[in-house]
C-alpha cells in the first residue's frame, strides 16, 4: 500500500507553477478535472483544488464521494478526521470559517504556521501562510493511500 501524501503536495505545488492557466469558479465545472491529471486550462476553487490534487495522486476523494463531481468544505469537514496543530502533516487539509467552513486550502509545510496552496480567488492557486487568512481554522487529514493509479505532476 503506497501512501501519495507528497505526491497530493507536488500536485499543489504544479497548481501554483501553473496558476496562469487555472480558472476560480463556484459553477459546475469546477471539478471537470477528475480523472484528467494535469490537464489544463483547471477549473475549480477551493474544495475542487484540493479534491482534484489527491485524484490526480490516486488517493481516496477527500470528500467521500467517490470522486462523483460532487463535494465541496462542507463534505471535507463531514468527511475527514479532525487533528491538532503538533498532529498535522503536509497534504492534511485546513479548513477555514465555523461549520461547514467558508474555505479549503492544501497544507504543504508544516510548523507553528503552516504553509498551505491556496485556490481562493481568480490567480491562485497561490502559497498562503494559515495566519495570513485571519479566520478561525481547523485541520482535517485524510486517507492518502493510493487507490487507483498515482500520477506525478509533469515537468514545467
């Protein structure tokens, strides 16, 4: 069994290298990438960045729904196991907002102020310290074992 958990990463790495070609959009198009690794121009936001770079790694939908098209932060909250600060490991998720959350973002460094790939607006993805959001946050991790096959981010 092969854990993809810095393949996910790489993927959020190659988005914000390749965030020119990435379009921001609520609408239902913005998981069109499932299935289709690195293929580009991307459509998504928040939560079908982070749920289109653990498909493109062969990991489990983080949203639970078996890569459906569907998902969005509510269905992460629902769906992953909360851990702590000191429990966190690149590829967790970090979930923004009370609830069912008002953001995602990809946790790809760890430390008293983690580094996240962020997809919330038009120019992302982009790099974004979780302290620099300024909302409460939470941490949410995943099953990263590959379930289908796991592909690497092209070379730029």
């Amino acid at each position: 069994m092969t854990d993809v958990r810095q393949v996910i990463v790489e993927w959020a790495q190659w988005g914000v290298k390749n965030h020119g070609k990435f379009t921001y959009s609520e609408g239902p198009q913005r998981m069109s990438g499932i299935g289709h690794p690195g293929h580009l121009p991307a459509i998504a936001d928040c939560s079908a960045a982070c749920t289109l770079w653990y498909n493109w790694a062969g990991a489990a939908d983080p949203n639970g729904m078996h890569y459906n098209h569907t998902g969005y932060t509510g269905t992460l909250v629902s769906h992953g196991k909360e851990v702590t600060l000191a429990q966190l490991k690149v590829g967790d998720i970090v979930i923004y907002g009370p609830g069912v959350g008002q953001h995602a973002a990809l946790v790809v460094q760890v430390g008293k102020d983690p580094l996240t790939v962020s997809h919330g607006q038009q120019g992302d993805p982009s790099y974004v310290h979780v302290s620099q959001d300024g909302r409460s946050h939470r941490f949410f991790t995943y099953n990263t074992v590959a379930i289908g096959a796991s592909h690497t981010p092209p070379l730029l």
